[in-house]
C-alpha cells in the first residue's frame, strides 16, 4: 500500500469517528477560512521550508537536515484534543 493510500485510509477512519453534526460544524468553519484569503498564505505541499528543530517525545533535539540525509520527510502538525 502507497502512503497516500495509507493516509486516505487513516483520514476515511478518522471522519467517520466524528459525530455527524461536529463534523458539519468542522466542514463550515474549513470553508469560512478558505474563503477568507488565508489558504493564499500558507505553506503549499511541496514547497521548500527553511532547516529547523525540534525536540523529540523524549526531549531529544531532532534537526530537519538529519531526517533529508535519510531520505523524504512528511510533517504534520497535531493540535490534540482539547
């Protein structure tokens, strides 16, 4: 299976998890926020960020170059459930 076969996968398990009317409510505010503009100023898949740091679950400092050395990386932003 292909990564974006993958990460479809996760996504269709992920939707169908969230209550119809929440999801509504996630779909309209997604839309509010495309018409907006601000989607124009947002970083585009496949477009070259600048070199960077993070620090791992265990506090370890992990830097973007190290991870290219060893081939493509995918970055996702998780905000967690609050």
């Amino acid at each position: 299976m292909s990564l974006k076969e993958t990460l479809n996968n996760l996504k269709e398990t992920a939707v169908s998890r969230i209550p119809p009317e929440t999801l509504r409510e996630m779909s309209e505010a997604t839309e509010q926020l495309c018409k907006s503009g601000v989607m124009e100023s947002v970083i585009q898949t496949g477009t070259p960020i600048p070199a960077f740091a993070l620090k791992n679950q265990d506090g370890a400092e992990i830097l973007s170059d190290d991870l290219l050395s060893q081939g493509a990386v995918v970055l996702t932003v998780f905000r967690g459930h609050w």
